[in-house]
C-alpha cells in the first residue's frame, strides 16, 4: 500500500450503515479506500512521524477502535442492521477525548476533532465482524457472552505461539475440459506474517481450529484471513462471491471473469498486496513488441537495407505488433489462430498459454501507424515508441533501418571524408571531422546542427561541405544545386569575405537591400495548390526572378546569402527555388518556432538543411526542439508532445534514463564542440575570469531598498495575471540601480562620477588596458545604459564606438574594420560598446584582450557567446574577462544561480528571467532583498 499518499491530507466520509464509510487520501493524487481497505493503511501510518497531522488523527482513531473490538466492546443497534460501540467507560471516554486533543490541528479544534474520532469507530466496529447483526439480540445478554467468549479467546491465545497474522494470495488452478471451456479456479491461501514459507488454504482456517489444527495457524489467523478476503475483493468484486461462502474454499472463473482479471485484476490486488501464483503448466509468456520496417504498402522488400540518399520525404515505415512466445516470434498462422481466439485461454505449440486481453487485440490488428523517416530514425535511435498513449514501448528495428542507424551512430567517427580540391584552406582535425560528419548526415537526406562554440571555424566547415556535395554531384554527372544562406544582417560581410577566401571561383550573391535578384538560379518544382511561404512585405522592393535565366549555369552551385528579416519579406520568392542546402547560421534567432522569421525559413525547400549555432538552447529545451524540428522535421514530434515527453521530465531532474535516452537520439544530429575540449583549440591563450564584487553607494541603496519595498507591496496586493509583469519590472528597476542611479532614474546629461562603483572600477580597467595597448569590449543588456557610457567616455576623451540593434549592415563592417586595425591605425577604435544581443554573436573582434560585462544576462550561455567575439581562433593574446557584481543584491543572487546553471548540460537549462516570476511572494523577497 506504498502507493497510498498519506503525506497529504486525509479525510473521512461518515455513511449509513456506518461499515460503508470512506477514507480519502489526497495529495499528488487523490485515492478513496472504504474503512476495511483503508484500516492497513491506518495501522501502518499510526507508527509513522511524518504523516498529515490528519492521517495521525484517523489513524489513532481506528487504533482505538480495533481495540474496542479486540476487547468486545461493540453490540447491535437497537432498531438498526449494523453494529455500534458498546457505551464507553470513563477509561475509554478519556483516550477519545486526549486523542482529540493531541490530534486537533488547523481550523480543526478538539470538539471537532472528537467527533471525528467518534465516527471513525462506529464504522470500525460495524466493519469488523464478518456479517452484520440479522435478528433483535437482547444487548444485555449479547455482551455478556461476547465478554467471556473473548476472554477465553484471550486465556488460551496466552500460551498459544502459533502465527496469528496472515497475509493473503490467490492460487490458480485447471483441468484439461476446464481449460478448454476457457475457465479456471481461484483458490485463497494465507501465508504467515512473519515466515512467508508457512502456507495453507484459506478453508483448512475454517475447518479446523485448536491448538492441534494441521495448518498450524492461531485461531485468530482466520479473523485476520477475512480482513484480508475482504480487502482483496474491494479491490477486485469478483472475490465478494469468496465472501458468501460459508467456507471460502475456491471459485470458479468464467472466460469473461479470466479476461477482467488479466485486464484489470492483476493490477488492482497487486495494489493491496496479494498475488496471484499461476501453474506451471498454464505458460504466461506471451509478450508483444512493436516492429519497426519499410512500410509493405509501397517501395522494396523490407528486408532490403536502405542505400545512403535513399531517406526521402515520401518514404514511409510501419510500425507493427509482433507478438512472441517465449521470446520466439509467433508465425503468421499462430498469429491469425491467438487473433481468431475467443477465450483468454489458448493452446499453443503444444501447451496452454493464458492471453493477456492487450496482447490478443495487438494480434488482431497488427499494424500501429506508418510514419515518416524522421520519425522511423527516432525510434530505431531510441529504441522506444509511444503507442496509444504507452510511452516507452520496446522497439525492434527491420533490416531496412539498422544500416542507417548504424551509419548514423558512426558517422562523427567515420574515416575522414577528402577534403574538397576546392577549398583553399587547412581543416584541423575537428573540423575535417565537423565536415565529414555534416557530409554523411545530409547524403542520407537528413539534416544537422552544428552547435561548436564561436570561434571554432563553422563557417569554412559549411563551406567545405558545400563544395564536397558539389564535387559529389559533378562525379555524378548532375547538375550542383545552390546554398542558401541566412544569417543576421551583420554577418553578410564575414560570409562573402569567407567565400571569396575559402572558396575562390565559387559564386556568390548577397539576396538583399531594394535590388535584390534571383536571376539564373533553378526553380523548385511545385505541387498543385502548393502554399510555399507567407505573402511578401509588398512595401519592399520586389526581388527579381527571370523566367528566361532560371537555368544561367554561372550561377549554378554557387552562394545565395540573405539575412531573416529578407527572409521574412520574400518567403515566397525564396521558396520558388530548387536549393540543394539552406544553412540557418546563428539558428537560435528561429527557437521560437511560431515566429514569422521561423514559419518563413520552414517555406524555404532543400535536400537538406543545416542549422549553426553557439547557443542551441538559451533559456528552455523547447529552443532546442525548434532547431531541430526545422532541421529534421518530425525527429522530436510535435511541440507538445516534445514537452510531455522529454523536456519536462529532463528539465525536472526526476529520470536519468530518460536524459539518457534523449541524448541517444539527438546526438547523431547535433555536434557540440568547446574550445576548451581536448585537442579542439590548444593553440588558443588562456582566458581569465574575475567576479568583480561592488558595494552599492548610500544614493543607489536608498533607490533600491525604497523600490523593492514599493514594489513588493504591488506586488503581494496583485492578482495573478498581472503579477508576472510587476516582477519583471522590479528586476528590470533593480538590475538598472546597482547599473547607476541614472540609469534607473532616465536622467539626460547627468553626473555619472562617484554615484557608481561600477563606472570607477571601469575607468581603473580601461587606464590599464589603454596604458598596455590592448582593447576592450564592453557588453551591457541595456542600451540606455550603453548611451550614459558614451556620454562618460566621451567626457573623459577616451576614442570608443558603439554598436547596437539599429546599427546599419555598412556600418558594423566599418566599425568591425576600425577596432580590428590595431593601434598602428590612426583611425582605430581601441574600446568598443555593444549592446549585448546586437554585439553578442557573429563579429569577429579577436583585438580584444579584455571583455567587460557590465551587468549579468539570465543565461550564462549567453555571456559566454558574447565573450566569444575575442576569445576565438586568431586570438593570440591571453583574455581576461570581467564580470561586474553589487553586494547583497539581486546581482550577486543571480550570479551564484548562474554558477549552477554552468553545471548543468547544454540541453538542460533552466528558465532563466521568466521562472523568477513564479517564484512565491516569500522567495521573491529573499531574492531582491538588500543584504
């Protein structure tokens, strides 16, 4: 009865008569037992300290109430069928009232609590003796003798050492004709409490008794026998009919009652404690497991094993039930013949078999559902499927997946593919690998995300792959397909600079700005009533696509870059053609896979997709799903299915086995790499990391305790809708104060020296990195903030830029250009601004020798990527990093939940900014209180 929550509160349900009372349990789940269920329950929890102080009160209640009984101490109701407790000494009257009293808890006073105690042992006393009263009895007279019955009971179980607890278990019997008429019988035994070895039939209890009684029981084991008989068919009905003999030898079971014992029985009594022993001779071994093959309704054998390319969109697979014997698949006739079964009893090579009714239907309707690929290399990865709302169905792969699994398994470990004649570049070790990996998942016509750190050379990975499919392609005999690519607007730059480096002769366009052409590209072909992408922004220039030119082969297996705002407009232009890559770089700008950007790149049709990223999750895994689901959609299912299935429990912490298993089947599909992996980047310098630690001046604690006192009031008087904004605002205000005072206050033209230790202990480490002729970068979330920087710097004469989300693409390349020039520049820019989410990806800034966090993100990933723009490949100087943190304050709270947040695995990060939101009132206080 572990499964019984009795942590959680409990409460007792009076009835008439009083034997059909209810005991429920509430808590994670509720569960309502009647009394005589409940009682083992009770007795278990009266010993126990950390039950609800309500269970300790029904628990003592029916202590004392089988004591009542133990000692005689019930009679008939005078006018009614039942039983109830014999009038109370002043003794017993003073245990109800102590036990009221010790007991009473909350809004439950003594008096209240005494009636409950009351009601429980009327319902204990009535349920207790094996039938009700059924003719008038002279209560005097009945007293009487049910006293010095008990006594003698009690004279005699003095000397009397034999086992009076018993537990119960079912035994099942049959003969041959039985057998065949699909019937068998149930026989009660009981074991002994304390030695399980010591076994009899339920019935000898009945038919012998006295000291000299062959099954070796006390005579008070057949009073506890009926307890559990009683118990046992609360749980399954079917034993009431045990209960209405006078001796409870054996039933016997028809074809329907076999049936709902192995549907339902089983289960239910194993929930109670009893078992149910089967013979030997009656095999339970028929076990069933889903298959999983090239669907027989279209394409090759199934046997066939699939050749590399051959995992297209419009191939299917099945998954189906094979059911076994003995772990021995059953042929097509023995399956037909258990299909064709109307008793739950079979024979099959040459012994009986009892069929468990889910594997029966399993035999009569074998196919489950055909899938797509993705969804097949799922489940072959995993071994596991959901079936009919069962997760975690066993799984066994057909012949025509092994190969691709194996491949897929093996494909980041494989023999290093050629490099490309083409590529006028050196690959490292980890990138050849990076190459050769990417080059086997999208031959099969599946797709990838390259998730290595920034810095590590995804760009020219993705370019060799790029001219290995084209060279793959021309060996062939067929035409090369284009490469799309989007990126952010910033990034147009780096990836033409990178092309024409790495690939020089290929060709390569930029798909934006108001001339925008398509010229000479292939068009895909489309399907009747086909929808490809959402209407275009009709403001904007339209892009140009010649009919005539559609085929221009000087184009032909070149580079089309385009940003996701172009993406965005002209969806539907983009999707007119037959690319043979679309690569997504910076893909965490799609982790919201209902956003316009997200819904026009899925428009977009390739043979395969490429997705690059240094953050493959930012804040929750569903970021991660929606990566993957636009790289091989249907891998993970659908949204929700993903959240029930994976990311809740992973992100709970509560099943290692299922991390596990999530590992398996994304790993083939998605590579992460550090710098600081052995063997990835030896060459790179070290990198330092300082936590800062300011105190706050007397003008921002006299803002921050007045505001947290201020809001927190709002906030406790709020109603639930509107409380999650409020608590985003006071961080928000909180994070703006330990920033500056006129930061918070939105002062213009103001005083910024001595009203923040964060801008002194700036100043002390920009004189030092100027005064050795490094750089700096300086990253803040807050562009105001970033605005009272300039204003300072330029105050104090110091030469500085800033870059921010509204930075035109020209104007990033030139500033990009100026810091990177280095002191021998006259025009170069040794400190460098940038807001946190324009400057934290795709630049290449590796001048800088020291990188400034002014103020904490939610998400270390995030400071980590920003930090990146210098400490990458070409860094050839020792990085220091700064990270500034104000005592006491929620910085230096969120800082150490930053620390354990770095323990945990890419994949499972918590929520950042938002789960503060639903933090308790109490705990939200702890948290922004200044300390």
């Amino acid at each position: 009865m572990s499964f019984i929550p009795t942590t959680g509160p409990a409460v007792f349900h009076a009835a008439e008569p009083p034997r059909q009372g209810v005991v429920e349990f509430t808590g994670a789940r509720s569960v309502r037992l009647p009394i005589t269920a409940a009682l083992p329950v009770l007795a278990k929890a009266h010993k126990d300290q950390a039950v609800h102080p309500s269970v300790a009160l029904l628990a003592g209640a029916a202590h004392l109430g089988l004591r009542l009984v133990a000692d005689g101490r019930f009679e008939p109701h005078p006018t009614q069928p039942w039983w109830q407790v014999a009038p109370l000494g002043d003794a017993d009257r003073d245990r109800v009232e102590q036990l009221a009293r010790a007991r009473a808890y909350g809004d439950l006073d003594p008096a209240g609590a005494e009636g409950v105690v009351r009601k429980v042992l009327e319902a204990v006393v009535d349920a207790m003796p094996r039938r009700p009263p059924t003719r008038p009895v002279a209560v005097p007279d009945y007293t009487d003798r049910l006293s010095d019955r008990i006594q003698r009971l009690k004279q005699v179980a003095a000397g009397d050492d034999r086992p009076q607890l018993v537990s119960l278990s079912l035994r099942v019997e049959a003969d041959e004709d039985e057998l065949y008429a699909g019937e068998l019988r149930v026989v009660p035994q009981v074991h002994a409490e304390s030695n399980a070895t010591h076994v009899a039939d339920a019935a000898e209890l009945w038919l012998e008794s006295g000291v000299g009684a062959g099954h070796g029981f006390g005579d008070r084991a057949r009073t506890h026998a009926t307890l559990a008989l009683r118990q046992a068919a609360d749980a399954w009905p079917v034993l009431d009919r045990l209960l209405e003999l006078r001796v409870p030898d054996r039933i016997t079971l028809g074809s329907d009652e076999v049936t709902d014992l192995l549907e339902h029985g089983l289960a239910d009594l194993h929930a109670v404690g009893v078992d149910v022993h089967w013979p030997r001779e009656l095999g339970r071994d028929l076990t069933s497991r889903a298959v999983l093959d090239r669907s027989r309704k279209k394409g090759p054998s199934p046997d066939a094993p699939l050749q590399t390319g051959m995992l297209g969109a419009a191939d299917l697979f099945a998954f189906r039930w094979q059911v076994s014997l003995h772990g021995d698949p059953l042929t097509e006739d023995e399956m037909a013949r258990l299909a064709a079964a109307a008793s739950p009893v079979v024979r099959l090579r040459d012994s009986w078999v009892v069929v468990d009714p889910e594997v029966a239907k399993r035999a009569r309707k074998r196919l489950i559902r055909t899938v797509k690929p993705a969804q097949a290399v799922a489940a072959a990865l995993t071994g596991v499927v959901e079936v009919e709302e069962t997760p975690d169905v066993e799984v066994v792969v057909g012949a025509s997946l092994l190969k691709v699994r194996d491949q897929l398994r093996a494909a980041a470990t494989r023999e290093p593919v050629p490099v490309p004649a083409g590529l006028a570049a050196t690959l490292r070790d980890y990138q050849r690998q990076g190459l050769t990996w990417l080059a086997e998942l999208t031959g099969l016509g599946l797709g990838a995300c390259l998730a290595d750190d920034m810095g590590l050379g995804k760009t020219v990975t993705l370019i060799a792959l790029h001219l290995h499919r084209a060279e793959e392609r021309r060996a062939a005999g067929e035409a090369c397909g284009a490469t799309l690519v989007v990126c952010p607007a910033s990034l147009l730059g780096n990836w033409e600079a990178e092309i024409h480096r790495f690939a020089p002769g290929v060709p390569v366009r930029r798909f934006h700005g108001g001339t925008r052409s398509l010229q000479g590209l292939a068009r895909a072909p489309q399907e009747p009533g086909q929808e490809p992408g959402q209407e275009p922004d009709h403001e904007a220039e339209p892009a140009l696509l010649d009919d005539e030119a559609l085929t221009d082969p000087a184009t032909e297996g070149g580079f089309v870059l385009t940003t996701y705002g172009t993406l965005r407009n002209d969806a539907e232009t983009l999707a007119r053609i037959d690319w043979d890559l679309v690569v997504a770089d910076e893909a965490q700008h799609v982790k919201n896979a209902r956003s316009s950007t997200a819904k026009a790149l899925r428009s977009v049709g390739s043979r395969a997709r490429v997705a690059l990223t240094g953050t493959p999750v930012e804040n929750d895994l569903t970021e991660l799903w929606a990566i993957l689901d636009w790289v091989i959609p249907g891998l993970l299912g659908s949204r929700l299915a993903f959240r029930r299935a994976w990311a809740a429990p992973i992100e709970a912490g509560v099943d290692p086995e299922i991390t596990q298993r999530f590992a398996d089947l994304i790993s083939p599909f998605l590579m992460r790499r550090r710098k600081s992996d052995p063997g990835i980047a030896p060459e790179l310098p070290p990198k330092t990391e300082t936590d800062h630690l300011l105190g706050l001046t007397r003008e921002q604690a006299v803002l921050y305790e007045s505001f947290v006192r201020d809001r927190m009031e709002r906030i406790e008087r709020s109603e639930p809708e509107a409380r999650r904004g409020l608590v985003l605002a006071m961080l928000t205000g909180l994070k703006q104060i330990c920033n500056h005072p006129a930061h918070f206050l939105k002062q213009t033209n103001p005083t910024l020296v001595g009203r923040s230790e964060k801008i002194d202990l700036l100043d002390e480490l920009l004189g030092t990195v100027l005064a050795e002729d490094g750089a700096a970068l300086i990253f803040t979330q807050y562009v105001a903030m970033a605005r009272l920087l300039e204003l300072h710097l330029t105050r104090a004469g110091l030469p500085h830029q800033f870059l921010h989300g509204g930075t035109p693409v020209a104007e990033r390349e030139a500033m990009v250009r100026r810091f990177q020039a280095g002191p021998e520049d006259p025009d170069s820019v040794p400190v460098f601004l940038l807001s946190l989410k324009a400057g934290g990806t795709g630049l290449n800034l590796t001048r800088a020798d020291h990188v400034i966090h002014l103020d904490r993100w939610w998400n270390p990933a995030v400071e980590e990527q920003a930090t990146d723009r210098a400490y990458r490949i070409g860094q050839t100087r020792p990085v220091q990093v700064h990270r500034m943190i104000t005592e006491g304050t929620v910085e230096q709270r969120i800082a150490a939940l930053l620390e354990r947040k770095r323990g945990l695995a890419d994949s499972v990060l918590a929520g950042g900014e938002a789960a503060l939101t639903e933090l308790s009132n109490d705990e939200l206080r702890d948290l922004v209180t200044l300390r």
